[in-house]
C-alpha cells in the first residue's frame, strides 16, 4: 500500500491485475491499491489512469487502456471517487475516461438517471469526472493527459465527454499526449461494441510520452 491513491482505497474496491498475452517487463494495475510489478525498479515511469462509470463500460475501457500501458511501467486504475485531488510528483502519465452523458460530463442529475435505469449499483456512485476536475490541483509537475469517453453510436449524436475532459486537463496544465478517444458502447447501459476493448489496448500501446515510450 502506498502514498495517495491507498489512503483513500476501501475495502470493498477489487484489485485486478492486467492480463497480456505476451506478458510485459511490469504489470501493476489496482483500484485505489498498488500491486509491486514483477522486476521493479524504483525510477520506474509511472501513469495513472482515472475512470468514472455507471454500468462498468468506461470501467472496461480503463482497465484495457491500463493493459496496453504496461510495458511503460507502473499504471494504476483509480474509480473517480478515490483519485487523489493533487497528483504524486512522479505521475508522467494522467488518463481519464467518463461516460459521455447529455452530449457531454455527467451531472448528479444524470448520475440519478442512469441509476433509474439498472438494478445494479452504479460503478461511481459519488463524484464524477466533472466534479474531480474542479478540484484536481493545477499541473507542475509536466505530466502529461490523455482523454477518453464512452458513447452509444446513435446517429450523429453530437457531445463528447472526452473533448470536454481534454479542454479542462489542458486548462489545468496538462499537455495532451494524443487527441481524446471514443469507445462505442451498443446502448446506455452497454455492452461495448464489437473490438472496442481490443482497441482500448492498442490505443494505450500506440501512447508515448518522452523518450520513455
Ligand atoms: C443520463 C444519460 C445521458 C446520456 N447521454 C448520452 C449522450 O448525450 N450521448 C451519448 O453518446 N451517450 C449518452 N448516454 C449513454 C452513455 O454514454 C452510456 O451509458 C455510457 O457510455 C456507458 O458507460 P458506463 O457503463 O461506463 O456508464 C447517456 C447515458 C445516460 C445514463
């Protein structure tokens, strides 16, 4: 357990793993909770991948994003509710995704909705990415951000809670590594479509950032 991200893990938040075919020099990918990788070092490069979800379709993505990032280093996967507002020093890397809601970052009004809409509990069921961003605290650290969100492919439904996200991150001093990403989701409450977990991971691979990547 370590520094900002475990002091404010629950209990009830699940340690997953990231899972390659071919496995990486490092693995290391937890919600709200460190796993050591396999031959760390301590100058490791490091990234941090934050999510917010209603019915786990963003949560997918992020934990794919965190797998295709693994041979980078260290990378964890924090649920919005438990992302540190400033960030560790040695975080080189910031990813962000949320689902699209209302053409673009939910609101408590919208986060109610999608609960109308499943039995199940919501994923993020406290802040969400708009609301983080109000208080995540200004970059100084030359990290940098990419954005990603989830949409349902309905027509030519405007609204991208990624490009909203890329505009904020960019407003607190984060330059983008590559341009905001959509994933499609089948309806509101998902499944992802066809390949789009695929994509994710390919997506974080094609990622580089410094001489590092
Ligand atoms: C209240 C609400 C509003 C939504 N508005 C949009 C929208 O404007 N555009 C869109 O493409 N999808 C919209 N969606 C669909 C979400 O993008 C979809 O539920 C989400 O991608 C699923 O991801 P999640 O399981 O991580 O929440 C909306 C969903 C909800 C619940």
């Amino acid at each position: 357990m370590i520094d900002a991200f475990s002091a404010r893990a629950d209990a009830d938040e699940p340690v997953t793993r990231a899972t390659t075919s071919t496995p990486p020099a490092t693995t290391a990918v937890v919600h709200g909770e460190r796993v050591p990788a396999r031959g760390e070092e301590s100058a490791m490069a490091r990234a941090l991948v934050v999510y917010e979800s209603m019915f786990g379709n963003t949560r997918t993505v992020a934990e794919a994003v965190a797998e295709g990032l693994t041979g980078f280093g260290d990378v964890e996967v924090v649920e919005v509710s438990h992302a540190p507002d400033t960030l560790p020093d040695d975080v080189e890397l910031l990813v962000v995704g949320a689902p699209t809601h209302a053409f673009g970052l939910s609101r408590p009004s919208t986060r109610t909705s999608a609960a109308e809409q499943t039995a199940s509990p919501l994923v993020s069921p406290g802040r969400g990415v708009r609301e983080w961003l109000d208080v995540l605290a200004h970059n100084v650290n030359g990290t940098v951000a990419v954005a990603f969100d989830t949409r349902v492919k309905v027509g030519i439904l405007p609204g991208s809670a990624a490009k909203l996200i890329a505009k904020r991150l960019r407003k607190l001093g984060f330059p983008p590594a590559t341009p905001p990403k959509t994933f499609w989701v089948t309806g509101t409450t998902g499944p992802l479509r066809e390949r789009q977990r695929d994509e994710a991971v390919e997506w974080a691979r094609g990622i580089t950032v410094g001489s590092r990547w």
